[in-house]
C-alpha cells in the first residue's frame, strides 16, 4: 500500500486538485462532477440516490500510449 498526497481547493463549483503529478481541476455538484486528472485524462461521475454512483475515465495518459 502506498502513501499519497492531495490538496483540493473549492470554489462554488470548481474544484482545482493539487497533488505530486501535477494540477487537475473539476466541474459539478453532488449528482454530476466532471474532472480533468492531471495527466490529461478526463472523468465524468454520476451519483445516484442510495449511494450507488457510476464513473467512466475518457481517454488515456500520454505515459500508456504507444508509439
């Protein structure tokens, strides 16, 4: 198991994540959030009442692509 850092920042409905990869930041509330992660991919989160939620990453890190 490993140790991590993260440092969000909230304002309204943006949040900016600072952490040692880089800067992401974020769009939404409780129900919807979209977030772009700091190595460019980008999620989007539904949640749904009784605490079920469903999330989906789009697109890969320029780190797992090959050339």
């Amino acid at each position: 198991m490993g140790w991590g850092y993260r440092k969000s920042i909230k304002i309204g409905p943006f949040r900016i994540d600072l952490s040692p990869r880089g800067v992401g930041h974020g769009f939404g509330n409780r129900r919807f959030h979209i977030a772009r992660t700091p190595d460019g991919r980008k999620h989007v989160t539904v949640n749904l009442p009784g605490g079920f939620h469903v999330g989906r990453t789009i697109g890969r890190s320029s780190r797992y692509r090959h050339r």
